[in-house]
C-alpha cells in the first residue's frame, strides 16, 4: 500500500513537467552570440534564424538598429515600406540589403561599415503560429574597431622581378602588422599566380601552424618550401630547387581574427600585397655520341665518347651513365645499365667495361674482348646537379643522346662436312650406320665446340619435294633432343646416336625397316662461347644427303599337304606331312596350324572350320580348339625338317571326317630379337571320308503332361530311335544333355539344365531356384528328365541332345554326329485354390482364437474387476397430519 501511494503522488508532477514542456516549447529565433567586433571599412554579414514555427516554410524577417535606447528600423523582407528614413539612401543604394540563404535564416549585410553603425541589432520575425509560443526576435551587439593592419613588402629589395636558373634558390619577405585595440591574430600566406587564378604555397595560421597548400606537402617535408619569421614583423619565403613551375607573380595574403564570445575565430578583415615576379629559365642540356654507326669485329675493343654541352654556368657537376638495348625503341626501363658515373666521379665497378672522363665534356666509354651478344644499340644519358645550401645536390636536368647502332661481326671458324654410310642394309631389318666427319677444320679456337643434328627427307620419284624431318639434334651442352620423327624407336634403343671420335658422329639403325628407306643428312653446328660461359651458334654447315635404298620383292610362300596313307578305316591312324617353300624372306621360321573343315551336318561347329593343333616358329605345340578329353594324346603335330611338318591323328572316329589342311606362316628376324610375321600360307585340303553303312540315329522329346501346376513334377522324355542296320544294346552308348530356352520363342541362348554321359556320370549345371532335375535312363532308348517342384522360371522350350557311340567289330567305339530333337514347350501355372487354402485356414483359425479370448477377458472383466455393491438409503415413513389436527 506504501509503494501505491508514493506512485500515486508522483503522477501529478509528471503531468506539471509534460505541461511546462509544451507551453515552453515555441518559435526560436537565434542571432550570433555577441559582441561582434568588426574593422571599420569591411563587409559585415550577421546572419538570423528561425525555427520551431508554425505556417508556411518560408519565413519574413525584420531588422533594427539601437544605439542606445530607440531602436530604429533598418530593412524587412516582406514591407518594402518598412525603413526608416535615415537609411533609406543607405539601403536603396545596396550598402545595406538582405541576403537570404534559406527559407528560415537570411543575413544583414553592411557593405562598408563605419563606426557610427556601432551598437544593437534586433532581428524578429512576424507570427505565423496557431498560437503565441517562444521568443520572436533577438538581439546582437556589434563594436566596429578602427583598421590597424598594415601590409608591405620587403624595403631592401629594389627589382620585383627575378630571373633565375632552374634549381636556384630564392627568398621573398614581407611585412605585416596590426595596432588594433582588440586582441587579434594574423594569419599570413604566400601565394603565387602562374596563369588566372593564385595557389597557396605556404601559410602561418591565426593559430601559429604551418599549413602548405596543395602540391607543396612534400617538398615542404623536406624542406625544399619553408616561412620563417623574423624581425620587424617580417615573413621570408624560402624556395630551393626551383623549377619551371614555381615561375610566376608572388603575393603575401595577410588577414586579421578575433575570437568571438563563442569561443570560435572569426575573420576580420584580410590585405595583400604582391612582392615580386620570379622566371625560371631552363638549362640546356645537349647530349650526342661522337659516331654514329660502328662495326667492330669479335675479340676487339668497342669505343664510344659521349659529349654533353649546357649553357649552365657556376657551379655543377655531370652524371653520366652508358646503356644497352636490343632494339632502338626501348625505353630506359627496358634497357641495360652497363655502367655509370654519379656527379662525384664514382664509376661503378666492372671487369671488360671502363668510364672514363677525358675532359669537362667528353666521357669515353670502352669495352674490351666484344663478341657477337653486344651487338645492339648503345645510348648515353647525362643529368647536371646543383648544390643546394644546405650541401646536398640536386638533380635540375637531363637528357639522353640517339642510340648509335654496333655490329660486332663473328669469327666463323671454315670446315666441312662429310657424310658416308658404313653399313647399309640389304634386307628389312638389317643394320644400318652413317657417319658425320667434320674435315679441313681452319680459324678455330679452344672456345669453339662443335655439334650434330640428323635429318630424314622421303625419297620421292621426279621432281616432289619433301620437307626434312629432325631425327635429333644436340645443344651446347651435347645434350640429345629428340624429334618427332622415330622418338618411341629412339626411346628404345633401336635407333642409337653417339660420337665416335672427337670429329666424327655415328647414327646407328639397329633393325632397319622399310619406312626407314629415304635419304639423310648431317648438320654440323659450330657454337662459340662468350664471357659469361654461355655457348651462342656461329655457324651451320649441312652434308650432302645419303641415300638408303634396297631392292625389295614380294614375299611368297608355298604349302603342299599330302596324304602318307591314301585308304584307311575307322579306329586307324591318320597321317599327312606339310612341305613349305619360300621365296625373298631372310632366314625364315615357319609356324604351322592344322584345321579341319567338318561337314555342315556337324552340330558341335555350326562354323564347319575346326583349329586342331599349332607348332609356332620356336617349335612350341599347342593344342587349339581339340575338346575331345578321351583323345588328349590323340592328334600330334611335329616338325620333321626345317620346311617339312607331320601331323598325326590316332583312332580316327566317323566324327573326324573332313577336309584338312595345313595354316603355314613365314617369320623373319626383326628388331631386339623378336620374330616379325611376313607371309601366310594355304595348302592343299587332305579329305577324310568314311564309307559306313550303320545306323541312323533320330531323337525326339515327349511329355504327358506339358502343362502343369507349380510344385509339381514334370516328366520329359528323350526318345531315341535307330534306322537301317539293327544294334545290340551293349553295342551302344549314348550321351544325353538337356537345354532349356526361357522364351517362347528360340530367340536366347539355350541353358544347359543336366547331361548324362554314357559311362553313365550326370553332371547338373548350378540353379537358382528352388526346384530341382533328375536325368535318368529307363530303357536302352529312353532318358527321362524330371523337374520336381516346378516353379514359374521352369517354364520354355526344352530339348535333349544326343551324341551317339557304336562299337565296331575290332571293339573301338565310333563317335557319331550329334543329333538335336525338337523342342517341346513347358508351361507352368499357378493352383488359386492351393495357393490360398493355407492362408484361408490360418486367418480363420487366429480369429477364431482372438474372439474366444476377447470373450473370456469381458466375462472375468465384468464377473470381478468391475462389481459394485450398491445399498438403498433408508426412508422413514410418515403419514401427514391433516390440516385440522394443525
């Protein structure tokens, strides 16, 4: 309760102070805080603004004058009929108007103040609010003081004109003094005017700081501009290192301020008077190279004079420095310092260049032991430097001479070149060796080195022109650069460069090729070396080209097959030898493949060309494409003489009938040891025939039930059936395989499902289902397939393949063609009623449990969980009085 009272009290003075705001708060109309002290004579601008108003954005503004008590109108904005009489003339004549610079402020100038203007200014301004709030006019006193600032220039110095070289030195006063009776303060500033308007230099501010103006930071830094004062109120300009820039009217800027009862510094009034006129004349300076073009020769010495001349008189010195440059329009930055001499006559250091000053204007620059890199374009540049007071020197002009060209011709040692063939080849691959001499060697010295670079050009008939091609060359430092041309062979060494002696150069074509055949030539290049250890090339001399050329002829190659035993049967042994000859090959080998060419009716090679065995040209037998495991050792191919070969074939089956023959192909030596193929032969077919008149054999496929459910068994039968000559049992064996095609139609690789072999083995290819096979034999005749627990990917066509075997009369077993059925179709469909059936039964059983249960929980819920006893209130009963017995 305390805390709410206290709050409760403070209310109403939060409301006095809110009210007190608002009626506080008004029109403001401000004037500079006085007294203004003014210098009789000068303008005077005292300026007046409004704000916090009410109505339109532009204000009027009224102005008076008190000298005393009365104040007298002066000038408004709005009343032209608003002055007084006694400044009327004043005012029309524009000694006194008003200046506005905003809608809310204008300012009251007086062109010329004079001391009768001394005293009160009043500004006001009309009402333009809704209501009377805040202050609507304000005064403002001005004391007006007499004018004691005197400006002069400097008594002692008769001429205001000066004429100075560039980089003097010169020096400008001025005299400045007030007698004012008010505490004021000068502020001076040294000005010059080199075209229409004047730049400040250098100024000493009211408050005792040195302020350069724009451009003279720098040189104001380093003392090149500085203001010094001195005696009698004196400011002297000190300028050193002048240039053609600092030419030009000079003046002394000298204004007065005070400062005002605010504290800030106000300006007074401001004088000037111009000291002098100072021209800079600039120095001439001339520089020429005493020659013009100069051609010396390597190992001489070069001399050139540079001469400067300059209309520039005391004291000065020269700096001269040498340059180099490749080209004649390179700038100084591009060039190259050779050497120089500063304006102390210190010459920086080399060893085979010297400067030297022959007289006041002459410099000799002289270099020794020239070669063929100093060729180039040499020009002088010269500077001229002045001492400046404080002992330092300064740099006031310079210039740079023409460049004079100099060619420094090279001493080209004289030999020739020779070229000649040591090995040439006169088949592929055969070696070939050149040789590059260098002969009638003359001039040459210890610096001179010599190198080699190979060259390959086509030989073309007639007259085509062919450019060469670099094979490789070699640098200063003989080292090997490759061409384009042979780089992998070079990479390899089948292609070797190396020198023989110390002025011979050998090329060596380890295995030369056909593509090698064409015409060559060495370049001998003769490399000199300069002063700094680089080698530079003088000279190139070509040889003349050798041609490398061999006759060649077509390579052709003969094949004869013949027969050893022209009739033989069954179960004997096959034999033919291969005779080969061969023309234009160098030390040939041979490599020899036996094929067979197998009737159409073969299945087991739709292509009907079978590859047997092969012996290739270092005697190594490989068996090919023979996939008959029970006759590994059956086929043997040997190599009888160095063109003749033997093939053998033992226990020869019906199924080996055919045209044989025999594949030969020539090799020849090639490069790094290898064996480069150079013709294929064909021989004559060897034919194998068979005269039999046994059995033909038919299979066929069979099903019952082509169509069936999944998960159950499918029964395919392969039926075999025997035509012509009737057979014992034991006489025949058979091998069974069975295929699938997953499609409808035969547009995919058969699947190999199961085989049988006839020594009675079953092999059974990998499944990923779950069903599974079975391959039996039920009688001589018949094999029988099962697929138990048939699935939807058991369905497509399906077919056997049987490879029949009958034994002949002396008890060797015959291979018989293949024989293929035609496939059958297997499908597979889904049982609804079985598929469902064990799912039906367990949903209704699980629900039939689920409800049994849910009733027993309801009855044990409601028989004991949920019993409530519930007991009757006990009422009295009363019999009601009748109303007579009340």
């Amino acid at each position: 309760m305390g805390h709410r009272g206290e709050r409760a009290s403070c209310l109403p003075l939060l409301l006095l102070v809110l009210l007190l705001f608002a009626f506080c708060r008004g029109r403001i109309v401000r004037v500079p805080k006085g007294p203004l002290i003014r210098v009789v004579g000068t303008e005077v601008a005292i300026p007046c603004s409004v704000s916090d108003y009410d109505g339109p954005s532009e204000q009027n503004f009224d102005w008076e004058f008190s000298r005393e008590a009365d104040f007298v109108r002066i000038v408004s904005t709005w009343d032209s009929t608003f002055t007084s009489e006694e400044y009327q003339k004043r005012v029309g004549r524009g000694d006194i108007k008003l200046r506005r610079s905003s809608n809310d402020a204008v300012e009251l100038v007086i062109r010329s103040i004079q001391p009768a203007d001394q005293g009160r200014y009043k500004c006001s301004t009309p009402s333009t609010d809704a209501t009377v709030q805040g202050n609507y006019d304000a005064e403002v006193q001005v004391k007006v003081i007499s004018d004691g600032l005197s400006v002069s220039g400097s008594k002692a110095r008769s001429s205001t004109s000066l004429r100075l070289s560039e980089g003097d030195s010169f020096k400008l006063r001025c005299s400045a003094i007030t007698t004012s009776p008010e505490h004021t303060h000068l502020h001076v500033t040294w000005q010059v005017k080199s075209g229409s308007s004047w730049r400040d230099i250098l100024s000493l501010t009211h408050e005792g700081k040195f302020q350069p103006g724009p451009g003279y930071e720098e040189r104001y830094r380093s003392g090149d501009v500085r203001l010094d004062t001195g005696a009698n109120d004196t400011y002297r300009l000190s300028v050193s290192q002048a240039s053609s820039a600092d030419g030009g009217a000079y003046r002394c800027l000298v204004s007065e301020w005070v400062r005002g009862a605010d504290g800030s510094w106000q300006k007074i009034q401001e004088k000037s008077v111009e000291i002098a006129t100072v021209s800079i004349q600039r120095t001439a300076l001339d520089v020429v190279i005493s020659t013009s073009n100069v051609s010396v020769t390597e190992r001489d010495s070069l001399d050139l004079t540079c001469n400067i001349t300059t209309d520039r008189s005391g004291i000065f010195q020269a700096e001269v420095m040498w340059y180099f440059s490749a080209s004649p329009d390179d700038t100084l930055s591009d060039a190259q310092l050779l050497l120089s001499m500063d304006h102390d006559s210190v010459v920086s250091d080399s060893t085979l260049i010297s400067l030297s000053h022959v007289d006041r204007n002459s410099y000799r620059l002289l270099v020794r032991d020239v070669d063929v890199e100093d060729s180039g374009y040499y020009f002088c540049e010269a500077a001229i430097w002045v001492p400046l007071h404080n002992g330092s020197w300064h740099k006031v002009v310079e210039r740079t001479s023409a460049p004079v060209s100099v060619v420094v011709t090279a001493l080209e040692p004289d030999y020739d070149v020779f070229l000649n063939a040591s090995k040439t080849p006169k088949f592929s691959d055969d070696p070939t060796e050149l040789n590059c001499r260098i002969t009638n060697v003359q001039d040459t010295e210890a610096n001179i080195r010599f190198t080699v670079s190979w060259y390959y050009r086509e030989h073309l008939p007639g007259d085509d022109v062919v450019g060469e091609e670099l094979l490789a060359s070699m640098d200063a430092d003989w080292t090997l650069l490759l061409g384009d041309r042979g780089r992998e062979r070079i990479q390899n060494g089948e292609i070797i460069f190396y020198k023989k002696s110390a002025d011979t150069f050998s090329m060596r074509i380890q295995w030369t090729s056909e593509s090698d055949r064409g015409d060559y030539f060495c370049v001998i290049s003769a490399w000199s070396r300069h002063r700094n250890n680089s080698w530079v090339k003088s000279k190139d001399v070509a040889s003349t080209p050798v041609n490398i050329f061999w006759a060649t002829q077509d390579y052709t190659l003969t094949v004869e097959a013949v027969k050893l035993k022209p009739f033989f049967v069954a179960g004997h042994t096959f034999e033919m030898t291969c005779k080969v000859s061969s023309k234009n090959i160098k030390t040939p080998r041979y490599s020899v493949l036996i094929t067979a060419e197998k009737p159409l009716t073969d299945q087991s090679n739709p292509n009907g060309t079978t590859r047997i065995i092969s012996l290739n040209q270092d005697s190594v037998v490989r068996l090919e494409d023979w996939t008959d495991q029970t006759r590994v050792d059956g086929v043997v191919l040997e190599k009888v003489q160095e063109n003749e070969f033997r093939y053998r074939m033992y226990q020869t089956q019906i199924s080996d009938a055919g045209l044989y023959r025999c594949v030969v192909t020539a090799w020849s030596p090639g490069g790094g040891g290898m064996w480069r193929e150079a013709v294929n032969g064909l021989s004559n077919p060897i034919q194998i025939d068979f005269q039999t008149s046994g059995p033909v054999f038919n299979v066929s496929v069979h099903s019952d039930s082509p169509t069936i459910y999944q998960g159950e068994v499918a029964d395919l039968l392969c039926i075999i059936t025997t035509e012509g000559m009737p057979l014992e049992p034991d006489d025949m064996s058979f091998d069974v395989s069975w295929f699938a095609v997953r499609s409808f139609a035969l547009d995919r690789e058969p699947i190999l499902l199961v085989s049988l072999d006839r020594r009675g083995i079953v092999t059974q290819s990998r499944r990923n289902g779950s069903s599974d096979l079975s391959l039996e034999r039920i009688s001589p005749l018949e094999f029988r397939l099962r697929v138990h627990g048939c699935e939807d990917h058991d369905f497509g066509n399906h077919y056997c393949a049987v490879t029949p075997w009958v034994r002949s009369a002396t008890g060797v077993w015959q291979r018989e063609p293949d024989i293929k059925a035609k496939p059958i179709f297997l499908s597979v469909k889904m049982d609804v009623l079985n598929a469902f059936k064990y799912p039906l039964l367990i949903g209704i059983g699980l629900a039939t449990v689920i409800g049994l249960l849910s009733c027993l929980i309801g009855y044990c819920s409601s028989r004991w969980c949920c019993k409530k006893e519930v007991q009757e209130t006990r009422r009295e009963r009363r019999r009601l009085m009748s109303m007579e017995m009340d």
